[in-house]
C-alpha cells in the first residue's frame, strides 16, 4: 500500500515539475512584470507533495513494513524508534529523497522571497532548480526507487549498520545536505543570471543568504560529522583527510570564497564572473562528491552499497551540469578589466579567495590522484595525512595573517595607519607562543608559527572588537566568525601538540604507570541490552601529580542484526582536556587491549566550529531585516 | 589566448570525467585472483633455521612448489593443518611455508604440536616478501610449476576438495 502511494507520489511531483517548467516558459512571454499566482501554487503543492512522500516513507520505517525493500535491507522491528526515523535518511535511496525535498523546499523558499528582483530572473532560477529537482526525480524513480516492493514479506528486517545508530549520525546528513543542496539554488540563479544579464549587484544581494544558509548547514554537517567519528571510530582523531570528508569539505571552500566576494559584488560592483563561476562551482563540486561518494569510486565509511547503474546515471548528469554551465559561462563571458589598488579591501577579498582556491585545488588533486593512478596505470596508491598536512598547515600561517589584517582596510583605497598596533599585537602573539611552548616543553617552527598566526588573528579581531564597540558600529558576525577561527586553528595546534597516546596489553586487575599518570583495570561487567550485548570495562585513570582519579567505562558490544562487534571508546571531557580510553579484547587470550589518550582542548575545537557558524547565523538575520 | 585556455579547460574535463567512467567499471575491492598464470619473480626468503636464502632458482628445481603463507597466531591456519600434514605426502609436490609476522618462538611451539608439513621454512617477520607475491592475508596457498607461474590460488584455509584438485593437478604430470 505505502510502496503505492509513495510511487504515486514521486510521479506526480515529476509531473508538478514538468508543469512548472512549461508555465515558467508560458508566463516568460508575457509582458507584464508579475509572476502567475498559478506557479506559485504549483510550487507550493510540489513541496507539499514531496513532503508528503518523504513522511510516507518515514512512517513505513516506523511501522517497520518490509515490504518495502528499502525498510527490510535498512532497518529491523527491534531498532529503537529514533534510529528507526533516522534509518530513512540513512541509505542511499532515502537520502536521495531527502536531496530531492531541499531541491525542491528552497526552489519555493527563493521564488517566494524574492519579490523584489526581475521577473525573467526569478522564473529561469525556477526552470534550472526544475530541471534539477527532475533529474533526481528520475533517479529515484528509475533507479534507485525507496518505494520498491518486495514479495513475499519478509518477516524482520536486516538491520542497521550499528554503528549508524547513533544520534549524532541521525542529525550528520540532513545537515550536511542543506549545505551540499542548498547550493544548488545559487547555482540555478548563476545560470538565470547568465541567461538574463542580471549582473550587478542586486544579483549579489538575491543570493548571499542562500549562500550563508548553505555554508552554515554545511559547516554544522562536518562538524557533527567530525564528532562522530571522534567518538565513535575509536581512534581518537576527528579529521582523517578520508575521500570522503574531503568530498564536503570542496564545496565547503568554495562557499567561503563565494560569500566573501558576495561582498565586492554587493559593495562595488566588481567581480561579476568570478561570482558566477564560485556559483556554479560550488554545485558542480556538491554534485561530483556525491557521485564519488555513491558510485563506490571511494572505500571510506560513507559507502553505500555500490551499483555500476547508479554511477552512470549521477555521472551523467553531472556531466550535463558542467557542459551546460561552461557553455553558457562561455557564451555570455566578456572580460573585463577590472583595476583595484593593490592595498584595498577588494585585494584582500582576493586573496582569501586564492587561499580558498589554493585549499581547494590542494584537496581535489590529492582526492582524485589514486582515482586516476588506478584509472590509468593500475597502481594503487593512497593520498593521506602526510601529504595535506605538509601541504596546507604551513600556508595557514600566512592565511591567518591575512585574515586578521584584511577586514581593517577600506574599500578602493588604504593606508596602513595602524601598523604600529599591528605590530604590538605581533609581539603579544609571539610572547604567549612561547609562554605556551616554554611551560609544556613542546617545539617545531611550524607549530610555533601556526600559533602566533592565530593568535595574531585572535588579538587583532579583539581589538577590532573593541574599537567598534567605541564607534558602536559593531560588525559582530564577522567579528566573531574571525575570532573562532582563529582560536580553532589555536586549539587544533595545541592539540596536537600535546596529546598523549599510549598502547598497553592489560589483564583484569593489573596496574600500569607512565608519564605522570597510573591506569588501574578493575573489573568487567556484562550486560544485556535491547538490540545488542556489551562486554563494559572499568578503568580507573589516575594523574598521578595531581591526585586526580577518573573511572573510564569503554565498552565492546555485540550486536545481533547484522551480527557485528563494535568498539565503544570511554571519553571523560572537561574545559581542559579529554580521556579517551578505547578497549578490545586479543583472541583467545585474557589480556586486553587498552589505547589510552589525553586529548587537550578537545572541547573547544567544537566550540569553536559552533561560534563559527554563529557568526553566519548572525550574517544571515541582519541580511533578513535590512531587506 | 582565451581560445586556448577555453579548449584546454573543457579538455581537462572531458578527461577528469572520462576518468570517472573508467572507473567506474573498475572492481576497486584488491583483488589477487587475477595472479593465477601469471609468473612469480622477485622471491628472495629468508631460511627459517640457518642464515640461507630461498631464491627463484631454488624453487625452479621443483616440477611443482606449494608455497603456504601461515602463521601461529592464525586460527584457519589451524583447521587447515592436518590437509597440509596430507599434501606432505606427496613425493611430487614440495612444500614452502612462509611464515607470516609470527614470533620465532611461537610457530616452533605450532609446529611441534601439530606436526611439520613444509620441505622448507621461510620467514617473512615484517610480512613484506608475501606481498611480493600478492598476499593480503593469511592463509593464503599459491601452487607454483617449474616454470614459476601461479596455477592455483586458494585465499583462505585449504579444504579437501581443494586437496583433491592439488593432487589431481600434481600427478597428471
């Protein structure tokens, strides 16, 4: 019944998407400037109805019906409710819905908020989100269909992967994809842009919330991404340079680039082009990681199940997207000359730009070399932390530099009448480095430079701060986005500067010493719980200087469907630091396997991300009430 | 000039995206099967025993080689044990075990309790000369001709349809 309705459903939103391509096209001839209150309607049941289709597919997973194949490969009549809702989003064909309600949820949002803009302007951004939400449309439908029944009914479903179960992964991709395809919007209204010579600054003002609404869901996507896998890969670390995380993170950059020279368009009429271009590739790049990441090109954590059909159709369309885009870029591109003073604000605009670029480029080559290695020569080779970290941390250091100096210059022309503030704060930077370095006994060049830099960003964002607090004229989003990011690069090098990690081989009831700290293995305890068995260790770490004792639990459990072990790392988090304690047990043997790491300042790497996407938040309200 | 750049940037696409293609159609789980007929090269063992090496020609004095990567530590290397004690008794067929990131002390202990099927012993403490030939996890059994090409790859332990094929293939010549 529900494979009926959600079938019947998934058409008839193709069907309104058809509907509001051909009335786009019909209103288009007219001349009068305003836009049917049909197709506005059309829009408005387009989203109903893929609502609606997505809740029909929600309530099949809560009512467990496997006769969807869909629910009986992802989900089972024991999984808590929760993960059960979240289990829709977790597959590739539910996901996919998901992709399809924000395509179609922001393609009403952007034609009923911008009134003020051309009528031609509004419509074709309409037609191109149209003839996107249709793309995936037939995906879903021809493809990889949620909906597809299966007979006769299975009786209990397989399962979700358990180490999906877990809430942050039931918040990771709705978030992740209101970023990923919530461009897809500015990308539609690059291409009308295009089509319809919209190109000065009001273009700038119709996108820049889209932008910021984007790269804040993105930013909270990896975030809740990151924390995942802190907790639960067991390794202590929460950035891999896996294929995948890189994946999020190119649209990511390319986001950030885009809504700073949102600014120079917005302000000065400048940059049309390259706006555009960070517009459709921002997308493009969007796009490209999903098919890296469905096609099963990539091994990593995030693969689905792979299918040759999936990829060819994904690569298809990504294809159409960057032919249809480069030509009509082409077309219409006209170079200008544009001539800024090499000491403005435009420049340092630029210059961000570059450094995104420069990320950018860094992460994609280093992405798709083994793809083409294994393509080409057949060799498997694997690009990881060694090569981004040599690559991107030393060009940190100047970014930060830039970045704090940037926001002070003004427009068109600057003078550097603060340079002796600057170089007072330089000083203060240099001298808390090595306060810092002097009092932990710590030393590398680079991780020296990499904390003076952001500190430098830090102190002068503060001066900044209360300098306009004088003038009361506060520029706080930014304010406060500049100053998170410099102190999660501050955090991130203290980090890893002064983690500790030991391995150690340990009975029940045996004691151990190192450093300044003392781990005690006390018992093990089982315990039954609904949908899975766990073997709980209790571990009593002790920082032997201080006296201060904690009790770590780390736990192995076992789930039943599918049958499979995980590793539950224990983490006790405070201001300062973090315990992270990982158990697993060596075969057939008494002894277990005890990875012990003290993490500093874990805690406010993630708050720093938080107060980061703040200040876009922030951007995006004062953007709302000035228009 | 803008000519230029505009062709060779969609150039650069065509083939990124003609990249992903070919991709796509590759098997990208690493998988060995393909190895069988192929020749083996590149093989120098250290003796288990004494300072000897284990070279090409070594194996070349053989009309077929049953070179079995195993370690103590291993349990299907356990189960797989007594078709390996069977094999041995085959005049026709040397054996070669490689003994895969195992202590020295630990595989003696093995051996001695479950009996020692290989003509040879080598090991391969680091596992990096099993790599050489195309192991990826033990145990692993390749069976070798004289000439050194692969004729029969068994990933995971031996059972005894398995012992049966080597045996066939063995006394057909």
């Amino acid at each position: 019944m529900l494979s009926n309705l959600g079938n019947l459903l998934l058409f008839l939103s193709a069907f309104l998407s058809l509907s509001l391509i051909y009335f786009s096209f019909q209103c288009l001839k007219e001349s009068q400037e305003l836009i049917h209150s049909k197709i506005f309607q059309i829009s408005l049941v387009q989203s109903t109805v893929i609502l609606a289709c997505f809740f029909t597919l929600i309530a099949a997973f809560i009512i467990s019906d496997f006769s969807l194949i869909n629910v009986y490969q992802n989900s089972h009549s024991a999984k808590p409710l929760l993960y059960k809702i979240s289990g829709t989003w977790g597959n590739h064909e539910g996901s996919l819905m998901l992709w399809v309600i924000i395509l179609v949820i922001f393609s009403f949002l952007f034609l009923i908020k911008n009134k003020l803009h051309p009528k031609k302007f509004r419509l074709y951004t309409l037609i191109f989100q149209n003839i996107i939400i249709l793309g995936f449309l037939f995906f879903i439908l021809f493809n990889s269909n949620p909906f597809t029944s299966i007979s006769p009914v299975p009786k209990e479903g397989l399962g979700l992967n358990p180490i999906l179960q877990d809430p942050a992964l039931a918040i990771h991709p709705p978030l992740l994809y209101l970023g990923f395809v919530g461009s897809s919007i500015y990308f539609s209204a690059a291409m009308a842009a295009l089509i319809t010579d919209y190109s000065d600054k009001s273009f700038a003002l119709s996108i820049k919330n889209w932008v910021l609404i984007s790269w804040v869901f993105q930013t909270l996507g990896i975030l809740v991404g990151s924390i995942w896998a802190y907790y639960e890969l067991g390794w202590g670390g929460f950035w891999f340079w896996d294929p995948v995380e890189n994946a999020s993170l190119l649209p990511w950059f390319a986001m950030t680039a885009l809504f700073h020279s949102l600014i120079v368009l917005e302000k000065r009429n400048l940059f049309y082009f390259w706006v555009i271009i960070l517009c459709l590739m921002t997308f493009i790049l969007s796009v490209t990681g999903t098919f890296l990441v469905r096609s099963g090109i990539l091994n990593s954590v995030h693969t689905f199940a792979s299918d040759p059909g999936r990829g060819i159709y994904i690569l298809s369309f990504l294809s159409l997207l960057i032919f249809g885009s480069i030509f009509l870029f082409f077309k219409k591109y006209c170079a200008k000359n544009y001539s800024i003073n090499s000491n403005s604000k435009e420049t340092f605009v630029l210059i961000n730009n570059w450094f995104m670029m420069f990320y950018l480029l860094t992460i994609l080559i280093g992405t798709l070399y083994p793809i083409f290695t294994d393509a080409l020569t057949d060799s498997k080779i694997s690009v990881g932390p060694p090569f981004y970290n040599a690559v991107i941390f030393p060009v940190v250091v100047a970014f930060l530099i830039f970045m704090a100096v940037g926001p002070n210059t003004k427009w068109i022309k600057n003078r550097f009448d603060n340079l002796i503030n600057l170089i007072i704060i330089a000083v203060v930077a240099i001298a808390i480095n090595f306060a810092i370095f002097y009092f932990f006994k710590s030393y590398t060049i680079l991780s020296n430079l990499i904390i003076i830099s952001s500190l430098f960003l830090i102190i002068s964002s503060l001066n900044d701060l209360i300098k306009s607090i004088k003038k009361s004229n506060i520029d706080l989003a930014r304010i406060i986005s500049h100053i998170s990011f410099g102190f999660l690069v501050f955090f991130i090098g203290l980090n890893h500067n002064f983690s500790i990690e030991r391995d150690l081989n340990m009975r029940v009831g045996e004691t151990k010493k190192f450093h300044n700290y003392q781990i005690k293995f006390k018992n093990l305890k089982l315990k039954d719980y609904d949908n899975y068995k766990a073997i709980i260790g209790n571990l009593e770490v002790e920082n032997i200087k201080l006296g201060d004792k904690k009790t770590l639990n780390p736990e192995i459990r076992i789930y039943e469907n599918p049958r499979t072990l995980t590793y539950e790392a224990a983490i006790k988090t405070n201001f300062i630091k973090d315990y992270y304690l990982t158990m697993s047990n060596i075969d057939r043997s008494e002894f277990y396997n005890i990875k012990f790491q003290k993490k500093p300042m874990m805690i406010w790497i993630w708050i720093s991300v938080l107060f980061l996407t703040l200040g876009g938040f922030l951007r995006i309200f004062k953007n709302a009430k000035n228009n | 000039m803008q000519r230029i750049i505009k062709f060779t940037f969609i150039l650069i696409l065509i083939f990124t995206i003609g990249i992903f293609y070919l991709s796509l159609k590759k098997d990208n789980n690493y998988s060995t099967v393909n190895l069988v007929g192929k020749k083996i090269h590149n093989v120098k063992l250290e003796s288990f025993e004494e300072d000897k090496l284990f070279t090409l020609e070594d194996l070349k004095k053989n009309n077929f080689t049953l070179i079995n990567f195993w370690a103590s530590w291993c349990a299907p290397c356990r189960a797989e044990h007594p078709i390996l004690m069977n094999l041995n008794k085959t005049q026709k067929l040397k054996m070669v075990g490689v003994n895969f990131k195992d202590k020295k002390k630990n595989a003696e202990s093995f051996l001695n309790d479950l009996g020692n099927p290989y003509d040879f012993i080598a090991r391969d403490e680091l596992g990096k000369q099993s790599i050489n030939f195309g192991i990826y996890g033990i145990p692993e059994t390749i069976l070798i001709n004289k000439e050194l090409l692969i004729i029969k790859k068994y990933v995971g332990p031996l059972n005894k349809q398995d012992y049966y094929k080597i045996l066939e293939i063995v006394s057909n010549l």
